[in-house]
C-alpha cells in the first residue's frame, strides 16, 4: 500500500501537479480548510450527505418553480402552493438546523453552515418564484383569501435570512456567482498560504519525538536528484540511510512490513513530498522505477530472525530474488546488506572478506546466516549472467538511537537495563567477542560503497573488540548503574569472537569508523533514557524469545509425548 499516494492523487485532483500542492498532514491541512474558502469535496460520507442535501435543496426550488407555473396557469389553488412551499420550507430549514448542531469541529460546522445556507437560499428562492409569480399574474383575479396567504406566507419568507454570515465573509451571498467569485480569492488566499507551508515543509524534516532534530533537505536540480529504494528503510539502519539520502535532496522510497521496523523512525518525513512510504513484504514482488536500491529487509537481530525462521529464509532468499528481478528489470544498481554472521564462528580472526567462513548449516542461526550467503551467491550470479550492477556490504555489529527496544541485541539490553538497574543479562561466560560500530559510520560505508566502482564484498565495522564481559562493565560504568551482572546459558552456535578486518573498505572506499565507541553509547544511552521516559518499564528481549509460544494444544500435546515436543521445534 502507497501511503501517501491516496493524498497526493487528491491534491493533484485539487489542484494539478504543481509538486508544492501534495497536500500536508491533517494538523497542517486543517489550516486550510479551516478557512472561509468554499467546502472542500467531500472527505467523509457525512459531507456527502451534505452535498446530497444540497442538491436536494436546489431540486425544491426547481421543482416548485415549474409547480408554481403549473398551477398558476391553471389559475388555481395558489394557497395550497404557497402552503406547499411552507412545509418544504420548514422541512428544509429544520435539516439545516440539525445540521448546523451537528460537527464538533469548526471546520465542519462552517461546512454545514454554508450547505445550510444554500439550503435555505433555494428553498426561499422557490418562494421568491411564487412571489415574481404572484407579481405578474396579479391582473388575475385571486380568491381573497389566497392572496392573504400568499401575502403572510412572503412576509416570513424575506424575514429568513437567505444566507448566515459567515465571520470574515464581507457580504452573504444572494447568486451562486457571487459566490464563486468571493470564494475564488478566498480560495487563492488559501491556496498561497498553502503552497508557502508545503514549500517550507518540502525543504526539511518535521521534529518528531524518535527525532527530534530539523534536518535540511536541498532542492538538487532534476540531472542530480536520484530515486532511490531502500527496503527495510523504516528499520534501525533504514531510517537512519534514509535520513542521510534525504538531507543530500534524493527522493526515497521506504518499503518496509514493520515486522521489526517502526513508523515512528521515518515519521519526520511523512509530509516530505520527495519522500514515500510503501507497507510491502519483500517476498512478494513489486513494480517500482528508482535509480538505486538498498536491499535492506530483514529482520537481524538473533531473537528476531531465529522467531520464524522460515520467514527469515524467504525474506533473504525471495526477498532477494524479487529485488534483483527489479533491478534487472529497470536497470537499477543494487545494494545488499549482507552480515559478519555469513563467517560463522570464525576460525580466521579478524575476519577478511576473502575468509569463506564457517557456519553450521541446521542450527539455529544458520536461517539468517545461509539465508544471507545464498542472498551473496544470487547477487552475484545476476551481475555474472544478466549485468546488474550490485554492492554486498557486510555489517558487523551496529548500535546507535533507534534500535528497537525489544531488538535484544546486546547494545539495547544492556542499556536498557543499565538504566534500569536491573540485572546485565551475559549468556555464557562473556568471554565471547563482538566488535561494535555507531550508525553513522556504517550509513556512511554504505552511502561509500554504493556510489563507488568496487563491485565485491566489503565489511563495514569498527575493529575495536570488546569481551561481552568487558562490555557489560563498561556499559554498566558510563550510565553510573547500580545493576548486578548474571551469566545465564550460553545460546547455541554463538560465535565466541568477531573483529572485522577493513583493509578493502579503507583502500576502495577511503572509508574507516570516526566515532568512538564511548561517543556512540553516550548517544545511544541518551536516546533510551527518552525512550524509557515515555515508556515507564521496559524489559529487554532474553534468550527465549527467539521461539514462539506453544499454543495451547501443541503445549498438552508436548506434555504427553517428549517426541511431540522435538518434532514441534524442527518444524519451527
Ligand atoms: O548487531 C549486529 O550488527 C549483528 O548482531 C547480531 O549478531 P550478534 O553478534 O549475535 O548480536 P547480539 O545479539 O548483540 O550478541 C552479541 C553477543 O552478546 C551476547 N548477548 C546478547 C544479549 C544479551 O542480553 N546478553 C548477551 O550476553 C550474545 O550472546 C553475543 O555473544 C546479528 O546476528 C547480526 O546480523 C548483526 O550484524
């Protein structure tokens, strides 16, 4: 589904393609109609109804205009018109009451004020009909008693107001041109204060809680802007590459299926007329024409992708092959997040990209580790046999503001419960180590790699190696915690060291990590302490979160039969 697409067909609709129109969000765009400018079309079924009453409303006064002609060349029964017209009067005028009550919102009740008025104008325009009417057919000789009638009937009738004043409004309207042309230049005065908003809104970020900075957005001339995809984009690394293609005036499209990615981490741009979002699963193709795309997709923290593992493995395997297939198709570079899980539990350390790796192909993590081998393998099989010109970039491991709280990657847990005093939660010993790299070095690296010529893998990650131990400690000191550190069961197929080796990416990209470790966390803890203000509690994803809970009859099946139990878990 294109979000924003509904509401940029209806601006153009509105008013053509001038790229300033898209309209806004709702809190901006109630600027707009909240002005004395003519109704916008209708936006519900209740604004529907208006017109529909409306057009009723004119049909009356058509209708009694022919009766009265009717009638009066018959020369007859000129009170029972005069008296007709009164009920349909009345009848009028209480629908337009009611709807006058109704709309807590002003923009709405102006609404029916107006479809009010009109209301009342036609159905007081039949009786102006039946007045002209009597006017001229006053040579016919009337019964006394209808012409009386007749004459009351008009005495309250331009007693009725024709139209409400409407505040701002110099003159009620009498004719439907007057007032298309009042409502013209109110419509022109809305429209420049419309265009200045969007125009301002079009060149920078909107300050949301998750991000709360501006950021700049230039305006590159149309040879210089490029389009560009980035799935996932709505994830951790995604919102925070979209953030940086953004700032430099490229149009994005975020394709994401918040399975772990969040709508609030591209919320600031929402309104951003060079931006999109599209809710759209990777597994199942999709038609787009962008220049480059960032195949981001995939669930990547252990928890997660161990979840549902075969989901984990379409994701990579047809999640890939759809993207390539588009790539081919429209010619589109493509880049891909592959991992430092595609080493395994290296026997190499640091690990080179030349290093093949050594992973367990049936244990729990090799649906994200061989899914992300294979996804290598077909990425360049399509540059070997159809041309596509690809990127593989492979991450290690990654931290900064916009992990998901519940992402249950070291970095968060141990924030999370630093700041929490809660216990630091170590599987195994700690003596297993990770290496850790801030997100804007690696959105850096991947903006590096896909704008330069090296077509090969290369890891993207900072070489300073902690023991998870250590780490907990340091974790622990920087935030000042009063948390104990427990040592739970080690998980299965962990690999006990990690350290990228980033020859390839200094020497083919000029790039290397600039941020320290200490800086990154500094950044990242101040981003959890917001998040956790505005959340109360929260308890970080632990081991066994990786595996759905059984449901109820699998749980009395795994009670009867151990073996039950075996076959449930392989199946998963
Ligand atoms: O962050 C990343 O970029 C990488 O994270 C994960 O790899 P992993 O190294 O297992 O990530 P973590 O879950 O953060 O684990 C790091 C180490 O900390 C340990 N850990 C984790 C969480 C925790 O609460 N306690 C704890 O001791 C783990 O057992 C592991 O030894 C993903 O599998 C990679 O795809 C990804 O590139």
């Amino acid at each position: 589904m294109v979000v924003l697409s509904a509401r940029n067909a209806a601006a153009r609709r509105r008013f053509g393609n001038n790229p300033y129109m898209n309209p806004p969000p709702n809190h901006v765009g109630e600027g707009f109609h909240g002005h004395n400018g003519p109704p916008p079309p209708p936006r519900c079924r209740f604004l529907g109804q208006q017109s529909a009453l409306l057009l009723v409303g004119i049909g009356i006064g058509y209708l009694v205009a022919i009766n009265v002609g009717d009638y009066s060349s018959s020369n007859v029964g000129l009170d029972v018109i005069v008296k007709n017209l009164e009920q349909r009067r009345a009848a009028a005028s209480a629908t337009a009451t009611t709807m006058e009550s109704v709309g807590p919102m002003n923009t709405v009740s102006h609404q029916h004020r107006e479809a009010a008025a009109h209301l009342r104008g036609d159905a007081s325009s039949g009786v102006r009909v039946a007045d002209n009417h009597r006017r001229t057919s006053s040579d016919v000789e009337l019964e006394d008693g209808a012409d009386v009638l007749a004459n009351d009937s008009i005495k309250k009738d331009t007693s009725m107001p024709d139209i409400i004043p409407v505040a701002g409004k110099k003159n009620s309207h009498n004719t439907f041109r007057d007032m298309e042309g009042d409502d013209d230049e109110d419509l022109s005065v809305a429209q420049k204060r419309f265009v200045e908003t969007q125009k301002l809104l079009s060149t920078q970020s909107i300050p949301t809680p998750t991000n709360p900075h501006v950021m700049k957005t230039p305006n590159l001339p149309d040879s210089k802007r490029k389009k560009i995809l980035i799935t996932g984009g709505a994830g951790f690394v995604g919102s925070h590459l979209t953030d940086k293609l953004m700032m430099e005036g490229h149009e994005v499209i975020v394709l994401d299926n918040f399975f772990t990615g969040q709508r609030k981490n591209v919320e600031h741009w929402m309104h951003h007329p060079r931006f999109q979002l599209v809710v759209h699963d990777v597994t199942e193709p999709i038609m787009l024409e962008v220049d480059e795309i960032y195949h981001l997709a995939c669930p990547a923290s252990p928890p997660h992708y161990q979840y549902n593992p075969v989901k984990t493995i379409k994701t990579s395997t047809m999640g890939t092959i759809n993207m390539l297939g588009l790539a081919y198709r429209i010619k589109a570079k493509i880049l891909l997040t592959s991992t430092s899980e595609i080493y395994g539990d290296p026997q190499v350390h640091p690990q080179p990209e030349t290093y093949w790796g050594n992973v367990n192909t049936i244990g729990p993590r090799a649906c994200y580790d061989e899914g992300k081998r294979v996804a290598e393998t077909m990425m360049y099989a399509y540059k070997n046999n159809n041309g596509v010109d690809v990127r593989v970039a492979r991450i290690f491991n990654t931290f900064g503001p916009r992990m998901h709280p519940n992402d249950g990657r070291v970095v968060s847990n141990f924030v999370i419960q630093s700041l929490q005093d809660k216990p630091l939660t170590i599987y195994g010993d700690g003596s297993q180590t990770r290496s850790f790299q801030y997100i804007s070095d690696l959105v850096d690296g991947l903006h590096a790699l896909m704008n330069g010529r090296y077509d090969l893998p290369v890891n993207l990650g900072n070489p300073d190696e902690y023991t998870v131990k250590d780490f907990a400690q340091y974790i622990k000191d920087i935030t000042g915690s009063a948390s104990e550190i427990t040592f739970l069961p080690a998980t299965k197929d962990d690999p006990t060291q990690r350290k990228p080796n980033i020859t390839t990416a200094k020497r083919e990209l000029g790039w290397e990590p600039k941020v320290t470790v200490k800086e990154g966390l500094q950044k990242t803890i101040a981003y959890f302490a917001r998040v956790l203000e505005e959340a109360g509690e929260i308890i970080p994803t632990g081991q066994e979160a990786s595996k759905p809970k059984p449901k109820a009859a699998d749980s009395a099946t795994v009670k009867v039969s151990p073996e039950a139990k075996l076959t449930i878990a392989d199946d998963e």
